[in-house]
C-alpha cells in the first residue's frame, strides 16, 4: 500500500451552522436528497441503511434524463465525528473511501471530506478529471442548505 498521503484528495469547508444541523444533513435522507450531487442534479435516495456496515446507494438525475448511480457501505460511523464510507460513483470512479470529519466550533462546523484511492496514480488521475470542482460545488450546496444565517 502506498502512502495514504499521496492518494487522499482533501476538501476543507466550515459551515455556518451547529454540528446537530450539519451531522442531520449527511445522516438523514430526506436532508440528503436535498444536496448531494452537484448544482442542477437532482438525487433519489434509493437505500439508505445508516449503520455500520448498512449499505447506501443513490441515483442522480442529470439535466439529460441519465441515471448516475452512487453507491458504498458504511465502514464507521462516530455520531457527530466521522462517517466513513466505502464508495462507488460509476462510471468515473470506483473502489474509493470516503471520509466526512465532522468538528464543533461553536455554533459553526468544521468539515474535512476525504477521499482515499487505491493507487497515487488513480488518485491523481482523479483530480484531473474534476474532484474539487465536483465535490466543491456539492459542498457548496450543503453550506447553502445548512446555514443558519439565511434561515427566517
């Protein structure tokens, strides 16, 4: 196996709502089908089984009509700390872990998104074709729709 390092893709991001809002947003599926995918996709949630070793799987809805399937199982799950993931995102990428790193900082949530790759070379190969934009502009979307500023 080589180093972890150089086959983890990173996203940092603090979002201006409390940990309870943000864990809720990634643990429950009427939350998730509200951001996960990037901007202009739509998700179904088609398992959802939150537990240690519970599989999940959704499909995304792209502007064209096709079906985009991710699916994985959860490895490890410690409430409002970390869900880790075994993943899929078919066609583009295959066999990853996924990696959410919830911490409280006040009434705001540091967030660090992981994605840990086989190979350095598939993990390079995968930033080329788009990570941070991908992922980005999902994150992006959560901000959105956990913030508490914009709330009435």
């Amino acid at each position: 196996m080589s180093n972890l390092n150089n086959r983890t893709l990173s996203l940092k991001r603090t979002f201006n709502a409390p940990i309870k809002l943000v864990w809720e947003a990634w643990s429950q599926p009427e939350h998730i089908a509200q951001w996960w995918g990037p901007k202009g996709m739509e998700t179904k949630i088609i398992e959802h089984n939150f537990n240690e070793g519970g599989t999940w799987k959704y499909a995304m809805l792209m502007p064209d009509g096709n079906e985009f399937i991710a699916d994985g199982i959860y490895t490890e799950i410690v409430a409002f700390k970390k869900i880790i993931s075994s993943a899929n995102f078919k066609p583009m990428t295959e066999g990853v872990e996924i990696q959410a790193l919830f911490e409280e900082d006040g009434d705001k949530t540091n967030f660090t998104f992981n994605v840990v790759h086989a190979t350095k070379e598939y993990c390079q190969q995968q930033e080329k074709m788009g990570f941070m934009n991908g992922w980005g502009s999902v994150f992006d979307r959560l901000g959105a729709f956990v913030d508490i500023s914009d709330k009435k």
